[in-house]
C-alpha cells in the first residue's frame, strides 16, 4: 500500500495568499477601485463648487490645504481638470488658487501613478504586444521626462490616462512627478486665472487666459498629430521583419537531371 501523500501545513494559505497577490488580482482590485471611484463622482457631483462654493466653517490656509487633498483625490477618480482649476480660481483667487491646484495637480499624479504601478504593471506589461503599444511603451521608457513634460505643456491626452499609461512604462517617480510639476503650469494658472476673473469676462487677465487656452488646444492637436505619424513610423520601424520563403529543392531522377 502506498502511503498517502502529506500536504505541508499551510499550504492552503499559502495558495489563497499567492492567489490574492497574483498581477491579475491586483489589475482587478484597481479596476474595482477606479470604478468605485467613478461613481463616488457621479454621486457627489464635484463641480458643483463652481456653482456652491466652498464650505463657510472652512477658509484660510487650511482651506486651501483641504482643497489642495481634495483636488488629487478627485483627479485620480478621473475628475476633468479644467473643473477643478475654474473652482480654485473661484474660490481662493489667482495666486492661492495656483498653489492649490499645483499641488493637487502633482498629488493626484502621483497617487494614480502608484494605484497603476503597485496594482496594474506586472499584469498588464505582457501584453504590450502591439505595434502603436510598443512604441508608445518604449517612449516613455526611454524619453519619459520629456515625454510627459509635452503631454503637460500641450494637454491632449487626458490626465487620469497619461498618469495609469506612464505607471505601466518603466519610468521613474522622479521624472514622472517633476515633469508633471513643471509642465502643468502654464495650463495650470491660464484656468485658475479664468476662474478668478470670471467675474469680470471683458478685463484683460481673462481673454489673455481664455486666449491661451484655445491656442494651447490647438497646439495640442497640432503635437499630437505629429506625434502620432512619428509613432507610426517607428512601430513600422521596429515591427518583426517577414520569415524567409522556403523554397523546395528540386527532384531528381536517377540520372540526376531534374523532372
């Protein structure tokens, strides 16, 4: 008789613990996160600070500091931006409501950056398996800083995207916080200045920001077109070369020569 076999103690832990853990757990566990994310949004409705304002028991620095939480939180649950930079120059004016949305700004960068990192790379890198993925990948892996730093300066891609998209590349916190930092300002400030002065739709500090913005679109789309035939061109670049045609040899008789 054979005797049975012992499972080690444990084991059934250890299984259910590496299951837990496997990348395809934790794309679920981000998935499940963003999609609560989502509808946490649409249930409290965040632009309505446009319209409401800000709480009155909150005002000063600490508002501003509250604010500032609420804005990365809100951009990781994929929030548009220009809601949120219209809010803090309604509320806070120019140079408070700057600082605020900067600081958000790189906040919810960052926190989307990890979600994406921790709980989406090892899953989602093998399958990079395209041609536009691939070069897109190895763009940001290799030119990540000015990579991101474009996407910034002329936002095209949405920035809840570009952040999870730059989490799968293998860029660095660094580079990917600095360049978001720097790069959002310009586009950063034109909103919040637009919000403060909105009041006032005829003075000069809103139709310069409102200018900026609509040539800043338009260069976005003039970049990002550039941008796309240049990919194109390197995924053709890089794509697998064609397999060598098999040729048959030919058939000989006895004597040697060819049918």
């Amino acid at each position: 008789m054979l005797d049975p076999v012992t499972r080690p103690p444990g084991s059934l832990a250890l299984r259910c613990s590496r299951a837990m853990l496997s990348p395809w757990s934790r794309l679920s566990l981000l998935a499940a996160l963003l999609l609560a994310a989502a509808a946490t949004v649409l249930l409290y409705e965040p632009q309505r600070l446009l319209a409401e304002g800000w709480p009155a028991q909150s005002s000063g620095a600490g508002a501003v500091v509250l604010f500032g939480l609420a804005y990365g939180v809100c951009t990781a649950a994929f929030v548009p931006r220009p809601i949120l930079n219209l809010a803090a120059g309604a509320l806070f004016g120019t140079q408070a409501g700057i600082v605020a949305a900067l600081a958000g700004t790189v906040l919810g960068a960052g926190i989307a950056f990890t979600l994406g990192r921790l709980l989406g790379q090892d899953a989602l890198r093998p399958l990079l398996r395209g041609r536009w993925l691939t070069a897109a990948d190895g763009q940001l892996s290799r030119h990540g800083f000015r990579s991101i730093l474009a996407i910034r300066l002329f936002p095209g891609v949405p920035f809840a995207a570009a952040n999870y998209c730059a989490a799968v590349s293998r860029m660095g916190y660094a580079p990917f916080l600095l360049a978001t930092g720097l790069g959002s300002i310009p586009n950063t400030a034109a909103y919040v200045v637009a919000g403060s002065e909105a009041g006032s739709p005829t003075s000069p500090a809103f139709l310069i920001s409102m200018g900026f913005i609509v040539l800043s679109g338009l260069a976005a789309a003039i970049v990002a077109w550039r941008k796309r035939h240049g990919l194109r061109a390197r995924a053709t670049a890089t794509g697998p070369s064609p397999e060598p045609v098999q040729t048959r040899p030919l058939e000989t008789t006895g004597a040697g020569d060819p049918r």
